[in-house]
C-alpha cells in the first residue's frame, strides 16, 4: 500500500525517474517519424495489405 506522506528525497527521485522516462520517450518518437519519413520519401510506403500471390496458371482459364 502507498505511504500517506513521502519524503522530499523519494518524490524527487520519482520527479527525476519520471523526467528520464519521458525524455527517452519523446527520442523514441521522434527516431519513428525520421524513420516514416525517410521510408515516405523513399516511396518505399509500407502497406497494410498483403500483396496477392503470383498467378501459377498456364494461361488457360476453366
């Protein structure tokens, strides 16, 4: 269970652990839209659809 009161040390060391995490977050986000926007400009767009299989037909349709 959470302490009712917490001591000036324990909250800044939260504060500070708070403060990194979201720091490395906010690298972590701007390092995926770098990657977006080189893989946009490279026309290289990944797509949600699979692409469909090669057609292994000899040519004549049933």
């Amino acid at each position: 269970m959470r302490r009712a009161m917490e001591t000036g040390s324990e909250t800044m060391s939260r504060q500070e652990r708070l403060k990194s995490a979201l720091r490395d977050n906010l690298k972590r986000r701007k390092e995926q839209a770098r990657g977006r926007a080189q893989t946009a400009e490279a026309g290289a767009e990944p797509t949600s659809e699979p692409k469909p299989p090669p057609d292994k037909s000899d040519g004549n349709q049933p």
